[in-house]
C-alpha cells in the first residue's frame, strides 16, 4: 500500500491547481491569447470567466464538456490564439463510422509523456534502452507520444502498424477468422522486430496485445523475460485486477515491471504504481495534477464527488494552455482512491466502462 | 457462503474477481462464482490435448462404465460444491432458485440427463450408426464388411457457451466425454449450478479431472472460448444462430420455431389432438426449442386457438416449490416486460388476435421477477407479424395457412410434428431441408428419442470420417 498523504501535502497539491485554474481559464478567455471556440462559447455564459473563476470548484459554472464539440471543424478553432504561431499535431479518437472527435496538439503529448517518464523506475525502464510500440497506430496521439517516450529516455521506438478502426468492423460484422487473421499478423510483426536484435527492453502495449504477444512467445517456448523486455507500459483499454494479476503471475514473473496507466486523447496520462499481491492487485490511477484532474462522481448526481471507497462515473478535466475540457463525463466508472504521499490528490481504482453504456459499446478491441 | 472457483482442467482457481448469483424471488445470494479472463482460458488451452490424451488412456468401455456411475452420483450423492457440499435436493432449489425454472422441473432435468448417462452405450451406438467405439478412440478400424474405416477428432477438446435460461440443454455434451473428448465449458450467468454438479459427479466416478475445464464470466470469456476451441458449440437467440452460420468451428444453438402440422385430411377431427398441441406448447414452461411455437391448419384455426386458450389461457404462477408450478419466472430485470411489448406490437396487426385476452394479464410483475401466462394468438395468414415469433414462454400462434403453401411458409423449423395420412404430403415434408427433426404422426414435439440425433450429429460434428488405408501392422 502506498503512503497516504499528510493535510499539508493534500492542502499544498490543492493551492496549485486553484492557482492553474486561474491560469489556464484566464489564458484561454482572454480575447489576446484566448481559443476560438471557448471565446465564442463565452458569449452564451452568464458569468465572467476572467473574474468569476478562482479556484477548481468555480469550474462547475461551465457544465459539462460536450466531446460531441470535437467532431468536425474547422479544428483550428480549438487553437489558442498565443500560440497560433506553433505547428500543430491533430490527434483522432473513435471514428469507425462518421466522423471522429479531433484534438489538436502541439506540445501537450511530450509534456504529458515526460511527467509519465518520471513515474518510471529506471531499473525496469533503462535509459538509452529501445522501445517496442505495440499499439494502434494512424491518426492516435500513441505513436508519436511512445516514440517522444523512448527518444526523451535516451532510446529509440520501433513500431508496428494496427488500426483499430478496421479491428471494430470486423468485430461488428462478426468476422472473427479475420479478426484472428488481423491480430496474428500485427503479433508477427512484433515477433519480427524481437528477433532482430535491438536490443529492446521496454515496451508499450495494450492489454489484449500482451496477452496474445506472451502466449505466442510462450508457444516457441520463449516469454516476455526471455526476450529481454523487463519494463511494460500498458494502457489504452480497461484493465481488471484480476487480468493483472494473472499477467504478473503466469505471464510476466518476477523481474518484469508493469506499468497501467489511464488515459484518452482528451487528457494526459494517469499513472499506477505496479499492483502488488499485498495490495490484491488493485490498480489505483492517479491523473498528473495540476494538468489534468479525475474525479469520480455520484451516478445519479454528478455535482456530487462520490465518498472514498465508492464507485462513480469519471470525471475528467483538462488544464492546459493548449487545451481546455472542463468536467468532461467520461465514458468510465471506478473508486474514488484516497490521496497518496506521491500523488497527494484523488486518484481512481477499479476503472471499468460506465453500466450505462457497457451494453452498447464495443471496447477493448486492440 | 459457497465460493465456486474456476476449474482449470480440474485445479481450483479463485479469481480476483466475482459474480454473486442470487435467488430470483428472495435476492438472498446463494453463491459467489469466481470470473475468469479471457487470456486465462487463452493460455488454459495450450494443455487441450492432454484432456484427451488422459482421456484415451482409459478403455472407451471403462469409460462408459465409469459415465453411468457418474450418473448415478449426479442425481443421488452429496458431491463438492467449490468450498461447501450440494445435495441433490440442494441442487434442485439453487437451480430453480437462480433460472426461476419450478423444482419439479430442474429434478425433471436431473432424472433427463441421468437417463441419458445411463443409456449412453446405446445413444453412442446410435449416433455412430454401430461404429464399434474402438475406431473413435483410435482413430481407426476395420468394419465388419472388411473395410478399413478412419474417424479423425477435430478437436480434442469441445468448448460449449452455455445458457442460463434452459436446463435441458445440458444432454447435449453428456457424450463428449465418453467420445473421449475433454470439455471447456462457460456456464451460464444464472446456471452454474449443472456443469459444476456433472464435473463433481464425473471426477468422483474416476474421469480424469483434466479433461474438464470450467470458465465462468462474461461475454469475453465465451469469445475465448469460441476462439480457442476447434469446435464449441453455442446457444444464443437467432442473431447467434446467423453470427456463426457456416462457421464450420461453431454449432449454434436457437430458438427452434418448432411447429405443428394439421394437414386437411385430419384437421376435421382436430379436438383429438388437443392434448398433444397443448403439452407440446407447455411442458417446460415452453423454454425448450422444441417446444410448439406455432400450429398451422388450413381451417378450424379459431376454434383451436379457442380451444388452446380454454386450457392454458386460465395458468397462473405458483410458487417455485409447489408440484403443479407450471410457469417458469423471468428473471433477468425487464426481459418479461421487453417481450410482452415486442408482443403487443405485433397484436396491433388487425389480422392477429390475442384468444388468451379474456383470462386475464399475461404480464405478472413481481417485486424481483416477472411472469408470462400462456398465451395464445391467431392469426389470419403466415403474414402476420407475430405468425413466427418464438418466445421463452408458452407461447404459440394458430395460423391459417392453405394446406398448400404451408410447408413454404413455416420457415426454418427445428422440430416439425405433421399430422397426416397423405402420401404426397408425407413426401413433401421428408424433402424439406429447411426442417431439422421431423415427426410424422401424432407426435408431441417435445418427445424425444434418445437414440436419434438432436439439430446436427455431435458426432459428426467432433470427427471425420475419411479415406484410410493401411499395409502391413499398425501399432498406433
């Protein structure tokens, strides 16, 4: 069990991201440096966000973020005018049909990724060691935030190609050989890259990637130690207590770290310390505050953060000078965790996708 | 409380996570079911071939021998239960208790599947048409005629997507393991209670414990399954069916808009065959496939709806435990309310009639499950809407259909009971490839006959015959 927070930590974590707050609402409605789209939106408040925001709690005048707001253009509306003159990265998320939701970036990703570098443990994840990048490809924030990873470690990322978008169709229209087909041959391409000998340590991948990269090196009589992997980021889907620790214990064996982590598009990314069996594996996230905040709120009442211990809907904000998404209702339901020493605010455990939508949605796909 | 863990080819595994499965009508949780993850029935098959392997060790006949004394534990013995004991009355409450199915029904199911444990020697025999059993085993033979004969296992190992709502179904994987064929079975959310129970009864009468593998969880897990098996068999509702239509690795099981036939020449006389239509409707609390969903004649349709309606229509539910419950309960929030609207929509059809309207709701709520009364429609053509629903309740329509055109009209139909004398007739209906099980005669659709195959030969299905020659002695 991590060590709790003091007050003091809890109170000191708090004044600064009242203080971002003000910064970052400031800066994105403020007609010099302000976005498009939030300067426009403006116009329909009945509060003055330059003045009426103070702190974190004050960010309830503004609703809820709608990332319907995201589909379609012009995207260039999302851009900050302070920073018009920087080149932009647009990041896409769904999209299987119709058109997906569109975040532009400009440096967030290698913040964000440089923050989540600091949670590594440089025993498991060498510096100037290489990367495999295991993960979807295409017009994801992934690929180049990974690749950022391992350049800002010191090492370079080999990559594959995956897109999840085709993985969906084949899901939805039930063609399951091709499913089958489709994963064996992104597994190949992985298989083909371990071979070659670079001499690769730490990789990225999602959950059901892992499960079928392990099970084909242990077909070959190989595993994921043997091949010299010692660090795993994983993260992209929902992953249970359960499923990690059966990973850990028949798929990864002592010597091997890995890392969840939980996280969109529209946020940064929210670490886990490596789930123990002391601890029943629980998987506790922690988003990179001030930057980002997760919050887990009642069902029924989302004005209300739900007790610690209690399940809720996650709520995620963003604040950063690039983006801002106030209160946005995630599309996911956990527990409320208790602050911890080395993230004294809220954190969130047991992520799973919210019982409302967990019937219709297909999730977990790469 | 009980704690029932997976079994990974017989080892207990007590997951990090559950799933409580809990009485219909009281909510009192009777069991805690460990969830498996899907990666973990992934790495599981790497050791399918071993459950056939220990399987083979034993001679076929030892394990015919040790099946019917399996089935006579199944029904008669205290036998493990994850951390407790379940009796068999024991087993009889917590499966009524959690499919809403009445008590006398589940011990109905129990005395089903030991008939058929008991009698598997000759349920083999049938299925085989005769095959000395030895050439299942080994792969090969030599037939009495001379011949050399080879019947390849396409899998060793058979995975089975069990329901929750239906009981019956469990005959069809009680000859898989006498095949010699280990079983990884997914039970139902709200039926452990029966793959456990077998499983128990199996190992205490000598069958290797890693021939049998049990995942229970959620829908990840029966994809495991389906993806990881050779073969799997799988029951679902007519999306299932058409999902894996031509998949030669799946089986799948749906409704099986099951049917009866008055031809012209014994309609006239059809108050003679009102209780055949009526069991066929009702018996089981009309859950099974191959339960009457549908009775076409070409007149009298209204005074046999009448007539339908008269017995069934006054039905009431009873409590699970009183010996003349007869209605099983929904049990999974809103399904009865789901189907009783998707119901009213097609009645609004001016050609169908709801004949059961005058006995009262159909829909009865309870605080935590619900009922559906028999009900009983007419219709005036095959056209109507609702003419070829099948529902998880006695439910059956009575269709007015030219004797003609009704062989073209009744569809897809698992069991087809057709009542008449008339050769050409006869003729027509043993052609149709678009009807599983054929019954010609006054036969009830639910009446089986052990010894016939049921929807596809599981035989067929598990091995292949092919060519085979051999020169000199063979030592495998």
């Amino acid at each position: 069990m991590t060590a709790t927070a003091s007050a003091e930590q809890i109170k000191q974590a708090k004044d600064k991201l009242d203080a971002h707050v003000r910064e970052i609402v400031r800066w994105h409605f403020d007609p010099e440096t302000g976005t498009p789209f939030w300067l426009e939106k403006a116009n329909s408040f009945k509060f003055n966000p330059l003045k009426d925001v103070n702190c974190f709690e004050d960010l309830t005048l503004f609703g809820h973020f709608e990332d319907d707001w995201l589909r379609g253009g012009p995207v260039n509306r999302w851009i900050p005018k302070g920073l018009a003159h920087k080149p932009w990265y647009v990041f896409e998320t769904g999209g299987t049909t119709g058109i997906p939701k569109s975040r532009v970036v400009s440096d967030d990703f290698r913040i964000d990724y440089e923050m989540f570098s600091e949670t590594l443990p440089d025993e498991f994840f060498p510096k100037k060691s290489n990367w495999l990048m295991l993960g979807p490809s295409g017009p994801r924030r992934l690929r180049l935030a990974v690749e950022h990873l391992a350049q800002y470690r010191g090492g370079i990322s080999f990559c594959v190609d995956l897109d999840p978008r085709w993985v969906i169709k084949l899901i939805k229209k039930g063609w399951m050989e091709h499913l089958k087909a489709y994963q064996d041959h992104v597994i190949d391409q992985a298989m083909t890259i371990l071979s070659a000998g670079h001499d690769i340590k730490c990789m990225f991948t999602t959950p059901k990637l892992l499960d079928a990269l392990a099970q084909r090196l242990e077909s070959q009589g190989s595993s994921i130690k043997k091949v010299g992997i010692t660090g795993i980021f994983c993260g992209g889907t929902e992953m249970t207590s359960q499923w990690i620790r059966f990973t850990i214990e028949e798929y990864l064996g002592p010597g091997v770290y890995i890392a969840p982590t939980y996280g969109n598009t529209l946020m940064g990314l929210a670490a886990s310390d490596m789930p123990t069996a002391k601890d029943n594996y629980k998987i506790a996230y922690y988003a990179p505050e001030p930057r980002a905040v997760v919050q887990v709120v009642d069902f029924n009442n989302y004005e209300k953060t739900v007790e610690y211990g209690q399940e809720g809907r996650v709520m995620l904000t963003t604040l950063t000078k690039e983006f801002f998404v106030p209160r946005f209702m995630e599309r996911d339901e956990g527990v409320r965790e208790l602050p911890s020493a080395k993230y004294p605010w809220d954190g969130v455990s047991g992520v799973k996708p919210f019982r409302e939508f967990a019937a219709t949605t297909t999730v977990g796909v790469y | 409380m009980i704690h029932i863990p997976i079994l990974r080819w017989g080892e207990p595994y007590t997951s990090l996570e559950t799933d409580k499965v809990v009485h219909f009508d009281t909510g009192e949780v009777l069991a805690e079911v460990s969830r498996a993850n899907a990666s973990l029935v992934s790495r599981d098959m790497r050791h399918a071939q071993r459950a056939r392997d220990v399987l083979r060790e034993i001679p076929i006949k030892e394990v015919l021998q040790r099946v019917k004394k399996a089935a006579d534990l199944y029904t008669d013995a205290t036998l493990p239960l994850g951390d407790g004991k379940q009796s068999p009355e024991d087993f009889v409450r917590m499966q009524s208790a959690t499919t809403g199915l009445p008590e006398h029904m589940c011990r109905f199911n129990m005395k089903k599947n030991h008939f058929v444990l008991s009698n598997m020697e000759k349920i083999l025999d049938s299925l085989t048409r005769g095959l000395d059993l030895e050439i299942l085993s080994r792969g090969w033979g030599v037939e009495s005629r001379g011949v050399p004969v080879s019947y390849q296992a396409q899998s060793p190992v058979l995975g089975m997507v069990l329901p929750s709502n239906s009981p019956g179904v469990h005959t069809l994987w009680l000859p898989i393991i006498p095949m010699q064929i280990g079983l990884v079975l997914k039970p139902g959310p709200q039926e452990p209670w029966t793959p456990y129970r077998m499983t128990q009864a199996f190992i205490s009468a000598g069958i290797p414990k890693e021939a049998i593998a049990i995942y229970p969880g959620l829908g990840d897990v029966g994809a495991a399954v389906l993806k990881d098996c050779p073969r799997s068999l799988i029951f679902g509702g007519t999306a299932t069916v058409e999902q894996y239509k031509g998949n030669p690795r799946v089986q799948a099981h749906g409704p099986g808009f099951s049917k009866i036939v008055l031809a012209d020449d014994v309609v006239d006389n059809w108050p003679k065959y009102l209780d055949l239509m009526c069991d066929s409707v009702f018996v089981n609390s009309g859950r099974g496939c191959i339960n009457c969903s549908g009775i076409w004649a070409s007149r009298h349709t209204k005074e046999i709806a009448a007539a339908l309606a008269e017995r069934l229509g006054p039905v009431e539910p009873l409590p699970p435990n009183d010996p003349k419950a007869g209605l099983a309960a929904f049990t999974v929030l809103g399904q009865a309310d789901g189907v009783w609207a998707d119901i009213e929509r097609d009645l609004k059809s001016p050609g169908s009639t709801h004949v059961t309207a005058k006995y009262g709701d159909r829909l009865v709520k309870r605080e935590r499950c619900a009922y559906l009364r028999p009900t009983v429609v007419h219709c005036a053509s095959p056209e109507e809407p609702i003419a070829k629903k099948e529902y998880m309740f006695p439910f059956v329509t009575v269709v007015e259909c030219p004797e003609a055109k009704i062989l073209e009209a009744i569809g897809p139909t698992l069991v087809c009971s057709v009542i008449t004398e008339n050769a050409k007739l006869q003729r027509q209906f043993l052609d149709a490839t678009h009807i599983d099980r054929l019954n010609l005669g006054p036969i009830p659709t639910i009446q089986l006959n052990w010894l016939q195959p049921h929807e596809g030969n599981i035989v067929d299905f598990l091995f292949r015959a092919r060519a085979f020659q051999f020169e000199g002695p063979v030592h495998a």
